[in-house]
C-alpha cells in the first residue's frame, strides 16, 4: 500500500511540476472560471483519452464488420 | 404589474430569468447575440428540442424587455415545479449527468460548446431531466478546452462517485456546496480501492492534485502552445460518459424499503381498502396537483397520478426514492416526481442571500397534499406538536387526505418501545380538534383491518 502511495505521488509530482507556461492559455470568455489546475489536468489527459477514444470507435466497426460476416456466412450455410 | 428577477440568475451576463405577472422569461442580452443566432440558425437549437433535451421556448416581444441591451426576449416552457440535485435520489442525478454530456456532444456537432454545467440547468419534466439555460451554449472554436470540465466533476461526477463509493447520503454534501462537492474534499473520502478505476483516478484523484498544485500559480494567457483537439474532447467526454455510465447503486438496505413487504400491520385488505378510500375522496376533490408526503415508493401516490394529476413524492429514504424513479422510468409514467426530502428539515434556501436557490415552501403549493401512516412519525419520533403539523399542511395545500394512527396501532407502540410517552396529548379527539382549527373535515372513514382512520379535509381561508 505504501508502495503504491510512494509511486502515485511520483507520477503525480512529475506530471503536476509541468510549468503551467506549457499550457494553453486559450481566448477563455466563459463566465465561471475553468480553474488553472482542471485545465491542465484536462490538456494533459485529453490526448490520451481522445486516442482511447478513436480504438473504440475503430473496434466498433471491426466489430460491426465481423458481425455482418458471420451472419452472411451463417445466411450461406443456412 | 408584478416584475422582478429570478433571485438565482444572475452570474451570466448573456441574460437573465425574470417573471412578470406569474410567467418566466428570459432576457438574451446583445452580447450573446452571436451565440444565440448560432444556437437557433444551426439547428442545434431544434435538434435538441427535438429530442426532449432542451426546454422548448418561443420568442416574444421585445417590449418585455427590463433593459436597453437586450437582444431577444424568450418564454420558456413552464417547468412544474423546480427541484434541486440535492433533492434527487442516485439514479436522478445519473440520468441528469448522462443528458449533460449527451447535450455537449449534440452541441460539438453544430460547432458549439456548453461553458455551463451546473446541476441546476437540469430540472425534471414530463418524467425525465431537461436542460432549461437556453444561454449556456458558446461557439466553439477547435484547440479550445472545454470550460465547464471542472463544473460537470463537481456538479456530478464527484456526488456520483461518493454515493456510489462510499455512502448514498453524500449527496446532501451539494446542499452544503453550491457550487458542487470540491474535487479535494471527494478524493479523500473516497475508498482506496477507487484509484484502480482508471477514468476516476484520472477525473477526480489526479484532477483534484492538479487544482491543489495550481491553486496559486496563474496561468500565463499570452503562452499558448498545446490545445485540445476535437478528438482529444470528445474521448475526454466518452471517458466521463462511459465512468458514468457504469456506476452502481442498489437501493436495498433502508429503513422503509421493504416497508410494505415486511409490515405485517399492513395486511392486503387493508391496504386494498385504503387504495379505494384514497381514490373517492380524490374524485370527490378532483385536485390538478398532489404532493405525496411520506410516499415510500410511491403505492399511494400512482392512484393520483393514473388518474392523470400531477403527482410528487416526497420520501426522506434514498433508496424508496430510488425504487420509486426506476419504477416511473420503467412504466413511462410522466406525471409523477419522485424526490428526497427530510420533512422534519426541508431544503433551506442556499447561495447569495439565501436566495439562489428557493426554500421549498416558496416553490409551489400543491392542490391535495397526502400524507399516509405519516402523522405518528412527525408526533412520536419527532416530537412534533399537532398544532405545528397543522400549521405546515394549512400552509402547502387546500385540500388534506391524512391517515390518524392511534397509539394502539402496533407501528406506534414499536416507536413508542425505547422512549418514555410523553404524548398524552397523542389522541384521535385532539387530532381532530387541532386540525379542526385550521382545516373542515368533511369526511372520515375507518381503514377496515386496522386501527387507523382516513380523513379528507379542507384548508380553512386564513
């Protein structure tokens, strides 16, 4: 349990230590204030998050397509 | 002509709420011109109606307008009575979140973005969440964050998580934090274990640890360098979607429950009798809204709302709340609200001046309020006085349909079995006479198979 504690604080300090100069400073005109520390947190998981997001997509259809192929395979049998 | 502002819309300088001789309207102001013309122009606006999402309005004349900058004036579709996330049981806020998200992706679609996420933009009609701030949509421009990424994890990612985590009440924390539970305050009470959901440590551990580490290091805005592309939002999105989406909570457990399985006082016939009575004494009154006070899972409160009148449950059990929305979402019924509600300590009125967000006394007044195997609870376990109680129905309702449970009856004498009786006063003739003060009885009826008594009464002009 220690360990893991240990670890997560090691990962947490390096990627939190990022100098916020990194980071967009977007032309943010929304009235409630996103918070400096969620746009970061938000900047540095999205890439991530986004190419999780298109294998997903990307099984879906290699699943839709091997669905339609045993189908038509079951229909030939049939 | 009566014309004030909506106490709670007051943040965003797009527009604001007003009402004006009992209907609500909402001022665009010309500073969201663009935004506005993108929502209608775009077909987002339509799309979103279309799909139950978003509160239908049209516009009206511009003569209604309160000041000179003003681009449109809008009427929404009347909401029947406003509720608030801290009055709604696990699967409410759920649903609530999941249109939230679903909404923003609608809008991404259309080249706009929701900068609003609050909880409050979601009230619940015909049975299901809405979103009603016609304003909280933005153009987006591809590269931008989205804004409200920290308002949706407090508003209703982290209540979400701690009820589903660690204890359902937790949801009563947003009645404490108006602007939703604070990222910090959610991971440290969530368990360990937590952090091997991978979506959770990201949204709210690792979230939380950013907010603290930047809390006073601003940031620098001339320094643009990394942006969040579409892709990269949407996953953002999917990722809260599907950690939503899986979260569990299983109402079982609770004091009430399992009430009318296990009650054995409750035997069939006499709840079969008390259907048929409750039943009479509403076509006699034929009231166009009922509040249910005390609604357990709704038994009672579906005889009001099968006959089409607006029915709202009130329950202080999270879990009888819980069974009662999954059972109206189940059926398809549209005219009954279940919501969480403490009688004996209703929702405050919270935020600037105690006036943000609206007491429940001052959000509506129903035409028959129920209350069932209630009475017993507020004197017995509560030590409320009979005159107070009929002080607080004279005040919500013009007609009253409430069950008298004798000291006799086996459920009293179990409240009365760990304390001394200090209720001489506790009688069916000083019952009558209180109410009879501030009510005309105009009729009673005694619930066959039991020692309870139903009366139908009428709330005296004060």
């Amino acid at each position: 349990m220690k360990g893991n504690l240990e670890t997560q604080s090691v990962i947490s300090s390096a990627v939190f230590s990022l100098p916020p100069l990194m980071f967009a400073a977007y032309n943010i005109h929304a009235y409630i204030d996103p918070g400096t520390g969620s746009l970061i947190i938000q900047v540095l998981i999205a890439s991530f998050l986004g190419a999780l997001f298109l294998l997903k997509v990307f099984w879906g259809k290699v699943k839709v397509f091997l669905n339609n192929l045993f189908s038509q395979f079951r229909k030939g049998n049939g | 002509m009566a014309n004030l502002n909506v106490a709670g819309s007051f943040r965003d300088p797009s527009g604001f709420l007003f009402l004006q001789d009992g209907i609500i309207y909402r001022q665009v102001n010309r500073v969201y011109k663009e935004h506005y013309d993108h929502l209608i122009n775009s077909g987002l606006y339509k799309s979103l109606v279309d799909s139950g999402l978003l509160i239908p309005h049209e516009e009206v004349d511009i003569n209604y307008a309160k000041s000179d900058n003003t681009y449109r004036v809008l009427k929404p579709e009347p909401i029947d009575f406003i509720s608030y996330p801290y009055e709604w049981c696990f699967s409410q806020l759920k649903d609530s979140a999941l249109v939230t998200l679903e909404i923003q992706k609608e809008a991404l679609k259309y080249g706009m973005t929701l900068k609003d996420c609050s909880a409050y933009n979601i009230q619940f009609r015909k049975g299901k969440p809405v979103f009603i701030d016609t304003l909280s949509f933005d153009r987006y421009h591809e590269g931008e964050p989205w804004v409200a990424y920290r308002q949706f994890c407090q508003h209703f990612l982290a209540p979400l998580v701690l009820m589903s985590y660690r204890d359902i009440r937790l949801n009563q924390l947003l009645r404490v934090y108006i602007d939703g539970v604070p990222l910090d305050l959610a991971s440290s009470l969530l368990p360990f274990h937590s952090r091997f959901n991978f979506h959770l440590l990201l949204h709210i551990h690792f979230h939380s640890k950013s907010q603290k580490h930047y809390a006073d290091k601003p940031m620098r805005k001339e320094m643009i360098k990394k942006r969040v592309s579409l892709t990269s939002l949407l996953g953002l999105i999917d990722s809260l979607e599907s950690l939503v989406r899986k979260l569990k909570w299983c109402p079982k457990g609770t004091e009430w429950d399992d009430y009318y399985i296990s009650n054995n006082n409750y035997i069939l016939e006499a709840i079969n009798h008390k259907k048929q009575l409750v039943s009479g004494f509403l076509d006699r009154i034929s009231p166009k809204t009922v509040w249910d006070l005390g609604a357990n899972t709704g038994l009672f409160s579906r005889i009001a709302s099968k006959k089409g009148i607006q029915t709202i449950c009130f329950d202080i059990d999270p879990a009888c709340v819980e069974i009662n929305y999954l059972t109206a979402v189940d059926e398809g019924e549209t005219n009954i609200l279940p919501l969480l509600l403490d009688l004996t300590n209703p929702s405050p009125g919270i935020g600037w001046e105690n006036e943000e967000r609206t007491p429940f006394l001052k959000r509506g007044h129903a035409d028959t309020a129920l209350a069932l195997a209630l009475i017993h609870h507020l004197v017995i376990s509560n030590n409320l006085p009979l005159d107070r109680i009929a002080s607080f129905f004279n005040k919500i309702c013009n007609s009253l349909i409430i069950e008298f449970v004798p000291k006799s009856d086996s459920n009293v004498q179990r409240l009365l079995a760990t304390r001394k009786d200090i209720f001489p006063n506790y009688t069916q003739g000083a019952f009558e006479s209180e109410f009879g003060k501030l009510f005309s009885i105009q009729t009673s009826e005694k619930i066959k198979n039991s020692e309870r008594t139903l009366y139908l009464m009428l709330a005296k002009e004060a």
